[in-house]
C-alpha cells in the first residue's frame, strides 16, 4: 500500500505499448507486476504481524514498566536468576525462553562425567590389548570351548618350536 503510493513519485513512466485489437478499444501490453504486488502484500502482513506487535510490546515494558533498579535483599530472601536482568523484556527471556545457569551448569557437568566414561572406557580397551598383545592371547568375548582348545594346542606347539629352534 505504502510502496504503491510512492511509485509514481519515483518517476517511473509506464513504457506498455498499445496494440489495437478490433473495434476502437485497445490492450496495453505490459510486463507482469504480479510479483511486486505478491511481494508487496507478504512485506506489508509480515511487517503487521511481527514488527508492530513486538514494537508495541518493548515500547509498553520501557515506558510502564521501566529498567529495574537495585535495592536491599531483605533478609531470608533468595532471589531467582532472572532478577538480576535489567530490562524486563530480557528477564522475561531469561526466565521462559533459555535455561538457567544452574540447568547449564549441570548439563556441562554431564557431559563431562559422560566423556570421561568415554575416557576410561577407552583406556581400559588400550590395556587389554596391551594384555592380549604381550601374553599372545586371543580375543574372546564369549565362550567357544572348541576354538579355544585348537588354539591352545597351536599355542603349546609353538612354544615348542620356540625351545627347540632356541630363540
């Protein structure tokens, strides 16, 4: 509404050329503006929708409401996180849209005690390979009798060729 109202005080002249058709009325071929005018109404509904509201909204908790101002904690009295944000558009966000410094807090913690999980888990996976390795074991997570005495029988055969060849 706004941008048609300023477009012939841009100096935009209509360039449609005139094309006769029957009889004296006649067609003024000219480029599509379907997309301007789309263009147009979605700009202006979401400036109506989002910029007016929330415009509407600071200008109310700047003038009503106002910054908060320090004063005495009275005595046996806690206050919550959020209380000591200055504007009240940012103690609302603080206490309904993000978490509170404790919850990140504890999330970081979490994530630390989760990682070193990690951490030992994967020392423990170095160490026994390290056991596998120097003892010349196999791995075995479960139990196949008949495997393991094939391979302890290859075992002892080796270390019998081992005293014989002297090494």
């Amino acid at each position: 509404m706004i941008l048609s109202k300023l477009r012939p005080l841009l100096g935009q002249k209509s360039l449609a050329l005139w094309r006769p058709m029957s009889d004296h009325r006649v067609l003024p071929i000219q480029p599509s503006r379907w997309q301007w005018t789309k263009f147009k109404d979605l700009f202006h509904f979401y400036i109506m929708l989002g910029v007016i509201p929330l415009g509407l909204i600071t200008a109310y908790a700047n003038v009503f409401i106002g910054p908060a101002t320090l004063s005495e904690i009275p005595e046996g009295y806690t206050p919550k996180y959020w209380e000591y944000y200055k504007s009240p558009i940012t103690r609302f966000f603080a206490r309904y849209v993000m978490t509170s410094p404790q919850q990140d807090y504890e999330k970081y913690l979490a994530y630390l005690f989760m990682e070193n999980e990690k951490r030992q888990l994967r020392m423990l996976e170095t160490q026994v390979k390290q056991k596998i390795a120097e003892r010349r074991d196999y791995q075995a997570y479960y139990y196949r009798p008949v495997m393991a005495k094939y391979h302890r029988l290859q075992r002892e055969v080796s270390d019998y060729l081992e005293t014989i060849r002297g090494e």
